[in-house]
C-alpha cells in the first residue's frame, strides 16, 4: 500500500502550537471574568437574601403582632450575641415568649439562612445597634428606632469587585442600594 503524503491527515507541529497558544490566551482573558462574574453573583444573592430576611421579619411582626428579631448566628440554631458574625448566617425569629432567644420548639424560628464556610464576603453594619441583631416591633417599625443598615462586601480587591448597601428606615423598610462608595 503505498499512501501519498497529501493523504495523511493531522496536524503539523507549528499548526498545534499555536492552537495551544491560543487557548492560553482565550482562557487568561477568560478566567478573571469568570471569577468576576461568580463573586458578583455571590454579593447579589446574599443581599437578596438579607433583604428577603429583614422584609419577612417585618411582615411577620405586623402579622403576629409580636416582635421580630433578625440575628447574626454562626450555627443555623442560635443567635451568636457576638458583633460580627453577620458573614455566617442569620435566624429570623418571632419572640413568642420575649426571652430575646430562640425557641424553636415553640414554633418560633420563620428562618435559617447559613453563608457557605468558603465565601470571602464580609457583612458590617453601618450603626452599632445593628451588631447582633435587628428587631422589629409589632407594629413594623424598628424596636430602637434608629435607621441603620448593612454594606455587603466581596472580600477581594474592590476594584471592579462588586459592594452593596442595604439601609433600613426607622420605619422598617429595608432597601437595597448599589453603592460603589461603600467602604470595605
């Protein structure tokens, strides 16, 4: 069987070394986009989240008629009573029996909402009374009545890296704020 040489199919060495260098360029302009993009998602979801909170706490203390509490908490089962554990996780809780704590056996917790351990976001209140918690009274309003809120960071260089803003009104309405001057 004798083949000609146009007859073989493949590739030459030159043509593969430049198809891999070209997939080395796709992926360097490719891969810090992509992280971009998940670490955006990330900050938006966890807004989303802590504004659904912190409206359902409200909506939830005019429906019972009691006060609601929306805490920083690092088990998914207790307020942890400790300022700066809002990048963990928060409960949302109706305080039937006013101990300011959990009780879930009496059908007080409405919401659990745990952060995944590997995520670099920061959570910061913007007044010292938002530390630990934030309660709303049966009539909607905050407990304390002082307006406060929380900015929401990405936890990488904040150049390009997304920052948000939630600010809750003495009146208990919480609202989310694309603020790129927010300080992280």
């Amino acid at each position: 069987m004798n083949m000609k040489r146009s007859n073989i199919k493949g590739f030459t060495l030159l043509e593969m070394m430049v198809l891999v260098a070209m997939v080395g360029v796709i992926t360097a302009i490719g891969l810090p986009s992509f992280k971009s993009m998940m670490v955006t998602s990330e900050v938006a979801d966890t807004t989303n989240d802590l504004i659904v909170a912190l409206k359902r706490a409200r909506s939830e203390a005019l429906k019972h008629g009691r006060d609601v509490r929306v805490c920083s908490s690092t088990d998914g089962i207790n307020c942890s009573g400790v300022a700066g554990n809002w990048g963990e996780g928060w409960l949302v809780f109706v305080d039937l029996d006013n101990d300011t704590q959990v009780d879930e056996a009496d059908g007080e917790l409405i919401w659990v909402k745990e952060m995944d351990s590997n995520t670099q976001l920061t959570i910061t209140p913007t007044v010292s009374s938002f530390d630990i918690f934030v309660d709303f009274s049966y009539t909607g309003i905050l407990s304390n009545g002082v307006s406060g809120g929380f900015n929401i960071c990405s936890g990488y260089a904040t150049n390009g890296y997304p920052r948000r803003e939630i600010t809750i009104s003495a009146s208990g309405d919480a609202v989310f704020n694309k603020n790129l001057s927010v300080k992280c």
